[in-house]
C-alpha cells in the first residue's frame, strides 16, 4: 500500500467500531466453531473425564459413571450424565444419581475447557457424614483452607441443585437421625468468597419442611472463624428462626437470636433425638429469646437467657438451659404474672368414675426417663382452679426417678400455705409423699371460691403429711399413710344449727331435730381436729368444737379406699338454765361419701333409750 492510502485509511476509518466488529466477527466464528466441533471433542470417557476432574478438583470427590455422557451447545452448553456416583478418597459414598445435568460455562468452553456453571441432580441419594473428617487438602476448598487463599481467589464454585432427593444423615450428636426425602434444594455459592445460599423443601421424619438458610463467609466458617448466618424452618411441627453468629471448630457454637414455636416440647425433643418424660405436657411452646447453642458429637447445650416464653398457656420470662445427652437436663429461673396449672394436670387420669368409685386406670406409662428438671418460678397469682394463691415461690426439681415439686411461700385467703410434694415412679408404681401447711385462712373465701356460696367462715389454720404408692388411684388411696391436724376459731358453719338440732333430739324429737340440723347456722368459737391415717383409713383421733349454744365432738373413722363414713357426733346443747353434760345427744353419720346415712341416737351412758332415724 502506497504512503497515501495508508493517510487516507488513518484519516477516513474509525479504529473502535472497526475493532468491535472484528472482535463480534471472531467471536461468532469462534462459537460456530466450537458448535461444529464440541459435540466431537467432549463426548463418551472425555466428557466423563472432564467433569470428574473439574468435580475432583473442587470438591476432593471422586466421580464414576456407568451409564452415558453427552454434551449439547444449543440452546446453552450443557451436559448430560447417568447413573453417576460420588465418593470420598477412601471409597466411602457420598452421593448417587440417576441423572446430572449441568450448564456449561462459555468463554472457558472457546478456549477447549469445560467448566460447570451449575449443576442439577436428579433422584440423588446423599450420604451426609457430618462427623467425617476434613475435606480433602488437594480440593479448591481444602488448598484454600490450607493457606493457599491467594491462588484460590478466583475459583469459582457455582449452583447445585437436588431434585427428589433423599439423604441419610449419620452424626453422633443425634441419637435418632431424621430421615430426609423428597429432597428439593438448591445451594448457591458462586465463589470461594461468596456468600452461599440454601433454599427449597423437603420432607423431614414424614412432615413436609420449607428450608431457607443464608450463610455471609462459608469459608471463614469452615476455617473454625465466625460468619454471620440466618435460618428459617417452616413445618407443622416446628416455625424456627435465628438470626447471628456461628463458629464450627471441634464444636459448634451459635450466639444470636432465636425464635421458636411447636405444639409439643416432647415431641420435639423426640425428634431431636431425646425421647424424654416430662413433668407437664409442655405444649404450645412459643419462646423468643437471645440464644447460645453449642452442639458436639455427644450433646447439645442451649442457653436462652433474657427469654419470653409462652407454654401450657402460661407466660413467662426469665432464663432457661438445655442439656441433650444420655440424661438430659433442664434448668431456669422464670417469673409470670399469672401460673394456670390446670393444663398441667390436663392429661392425668381421672381419680374416680361415674360410679364414685377410685379407678384403677395406670397413673403413668411404664418406661421413658424424665427430664432432670431444675426450675424456679415465682407467680404473681398461682391459679389451681378454683382457688388463687398470690406471691407465689415455685421449684420443680426432677433428680432419676423422683420430682421434687415446693410452693415455698404463698399467701391466700389473708393466710400463708406452704406444701412440698416428691412423686417417684418406678416400672409404672408411682410413690407419694406430701405435706403442706396452711396459717390463719378466710373459710368464707376458701367457701365462696370452692362452691360458689357461703358455708362457712372463721379463721383456720391446718397442717397435713401423707405418703402413699401405687400404680392407680385406687391402690394410692387403698395404701394411704400420714395424719392431719388443724385449728379454728371465731366462724360459723351455715345450713348447719346444731344447737336446736341436739335439742330437739334431746327432747325426743328426731324428725325435727334432723331437718333443724340442716338450716340455720352454728357459731364456734374454737375448732380443732387431729386425724392418723392408716392403710388408706382415717381414725377421728380429736374433733372438738365448742361455740357460745353448742359443744360438739366427732369420733369414728373414715375409709378414704373405699369412700365410706364411720362417725358418731356428740353434742351437748348449752342454755342459761342447762349447762353442756358430760354424755350429750349423739348421731351417727355412715355410708358412702356420696350419700351417707345421718340418724339419732342416744350416747352411751345417756338416760332414755335410743332413737331411730331415717
């Protein structure tokens, strides 16, 4: 070319269109190319081959396939591989398939090499070791993790995705692994320094589970470092979700927030591997709380402090600690402005049937340990239907067999009542021992809140101490053992004259002495009672009452095992004209509790003879 021409080319042509068209030129020659002639280059062993070592190189597992390759440019670079299996440098599984397909990168794809953009698994079935050792040293992730960040900054990783999948999970930390199916998941982690996603659903244990899971540095993660982290678990057991840090190094560490909700603590705990006996039924379960949970191969540890907890209908707040292992363990400091115990005793069996009769129905299912419970609840106002006690300092404290349940104080009906109870169970026996204590009660508060009306007042104070065993109510009842005893003064009993009652019996009148007893009302001063209780048997040792018309005295027993009364009550009429004799008029009163017999007759040593009631 002469001189000119190149002048007159240099001032006439644009350099960057010219350049891009040439650069748009050989790019399609280039793709056209390699359209004509990949379907050549990468297919059968070579295509095999290629994805094994770029898998190899990744992720240190080895790939085989016994069944066909194929790679496709149109309508993207893709390939297709059957029957393909995944395994570690030792032979141990990892994951098999029936079908993997994967996008192909397409500049590395011009220059002769293949490089998977994503990949998606079809039928897989995984094999999750999450107690295996590291991942292998010579894998992109395992150089990285050795120090050789620098040369790993730009290895890319890439998509995955699992189509109707299934997993079997192996960990010492579980007792019960879950079982995983109908595994539909996508993991997302472009790069070495990337943020990797987990979203999709799967089926866990039968129950259908919507996963999302987000992790800011899974590298720093598998370094033993902290990343930040958020989860969310959808199911019909379970809503879960925790949001910050978390640190796997020997064991793994969470500190964040979590919040939770079930309809049963058991069974959840069940599911995690701890098929635990509880105290009450725990369910409803909905706490949100700052959360450290520490998990290794042998247990779990979760602690919740600053929680908010709802449960058994109740609300509270305060602290709790979980121990999973061969004994689990739970332990806290909770406060409520109301405890409702009514659920928890919702699912005992019912002491007596339609007959009035103790059942035998079994009080507990034989095998499951409990819990070890160490709890320590304080109540505003403690509701046992239908009484209230207010200010209320509760513990609850399983140790093996037994539980060890302390109102420690409490104040109701402008008295105090302490109570302590153990219940142990044994092969389905259970074994009581109780006692409790009542100071200076309101009986017409106690009355108004038990029956809804007025049959008493005064003031009462009470103390009682029983033991029994058992594997019903009937036998608990029938092996009764302990005694009470208690005082009153300045109250009276209403639907009750047993002053005029005793005198028209003393007069010979028993008919009207009888109904008299019934209405009206009797003033007492002082009250006392003192009762041993013997093999399920009550013997009236001392029951007085002395009141400004009447002195009275009960003896007799009462069969608590067979629901029965045995009494004689003595009383003496007292007038201006009449003081109270030694030997008064005397009833009886016998039968079942439900219906006793009520008739007159004259005390021994009383002159006259005696009278016969209804």
């Amino acid at each position: 070319m002469s001189r000119r021409a190149s002048v007159f080319l240099a001032k006439n042509t644009r350099p960057n269109g010219l350049a891009t068209a040439a650069l748009a030129f050989l790019l399609v020659a280039t793709v056209l190319a390699t359209g004509a002639t990949a379907p050549y280059v990468f297919k059968g062993t070579t295509l095999e081959s290629e994805v094994a070592a770029q898998i190899r190189s990744t992720t240190g597992f080895r790939l085989t396939s016994s069944g066909r390759a194929r790679f496709s440019l149109m309508p993207t670079p893709h390939i297709e591989m059957t029957d393909l299996r995944l395994a570690r440098a030792d032979g141990a599984p990892v994951l098999e398939a029936a079908l993997l397909e994967g996008d192909v990168r397409l500049l590395p794809l011009i220059v002769g090499r293949l490089e998977l953009a994503s990949v998606t698994l079809t039928q897989p079935k995984m094999t999750i070791d999450l107690d295996a050792g590291p991942v292998p040293a010579d894998s992109t992730i395992g150089r990285a993790l050795n120090g050789a960040a620098q040369s790993e900054a730009g290895a890319r990783l890439g998509t995955v995705t699992f189509i109707d999948g299934t997993a079997l999970l192996k960990t010492a930390a579980l007792a019960r692994p879950p079982r995983l199916d109908e595994i539909n998941v996508t993991i997302d982690w472009p790069d070495i320094w990337s943020p990797s996603t987990l979203t999709g659903s799967l089926m866990v244990d039968h129950t259908p589970t919507d996963v999302a899971a987000w992790v800011a540095q899974p590298f720093s993660l598998m370094r033993g470092e902290a990343s930040p982290i958020a989860l969310r678990i959808h199911a019909a057991p379970l809503e879960l979700s925790a949001n910050g840090d978390l640190v796997s190094m020997g064991s793994s560490v969470f500190h964040g927030h979590l919040a939770l909700s079930a309809p049963s603590l058991p069974a959840l705990l069940a599911r995690l591997g701890d098929p635990i006996r509880l105290v009450a039924p725990f369910a409803n379960v909905a706490l949100n709380s700052d959360a450290t949970i520490t998990m290794d191969p042998s247990s779990a540890v979760v602690d919740l402090p600053g929680l908010a907890l709802d449960l058994d209908g109740n609300h509270y707040e305060g602290t709790l600690a979980y121990q999973s292992g061969v004994k689990p363990s739970l332990s806290g400091t909770l406060a409520t402005e109301t405890l409702t115990l009514a659920p928890f005793l919702s699912g005992e069996p019912s002491f007596a049937d339609p007959q009035h009769r103790w059942t035998h129905t079994a009080l507990v299912a034989r095998g499951g340990d409990l819990v070890d419970l160490d709890l320590r609840i304080s109540a505003t106002h403690l509701r046992v239907a239908p009484f209230t006690i207010d200010d209320a300092a509760l513990s609850v404290m399983t140790r093996g067999a037994r539980t060890e349940i302390a109102l420690n104080e409490g104040k109701a009906y402008g008295g105090m009542i302490k109570g302590r109870a153990s219940i142990g169970v044994a092969d389905g026996v259970v074994s009581v021992r109780g006692a409790g204590s009542v100071t200076d009660a309101d009986v017409a508060g106690v009355s108004w809140d038990a029956l809804g009306r007025q049959v008493a007042a005064g003031t009462v104070s009470c103390t009682v101490d029983l033991e029994s065993s058992g594997d019903s109510p009937a036998a608990l009842m029938a092996h009764l053992q302990g005694w009470a005893k208690g005082r009153g003064r300045d109250g009276e009993f209403s639907g009750l004259d047993l002053g005029r009652g005793f005198r028209e019996i003393d007069a010979g009148r028993s008919q009207a002495g009888l109904a008299a007893l019934r209405r009206g009302r009797t003033s007492f001063s002082s009250l006392a009672f003192a009762s041993r209780i013997g093999d399920g048997v009550a013997a009236v040792e001392d029951a007085t009452l002395a009141g400004p018309d009447v002195a009275a005295a009960v003896t007799g027993s009462i069969d608590i095992g067979n629901r029965t009364l045995d009494l004689s009550a003595t009383a003496a009429p007292l007038t201006d004209a009449s003081p109270a004799r030694p030997s008064g008029v005397a009833i009886g009163i016998k039968g079942s509790f439900e219906a006793p017999v009520v008739a007159p007759h004259l005390a021994a040593g009383a002159a006259g003879h005696a009278v016969s009631g209804p």
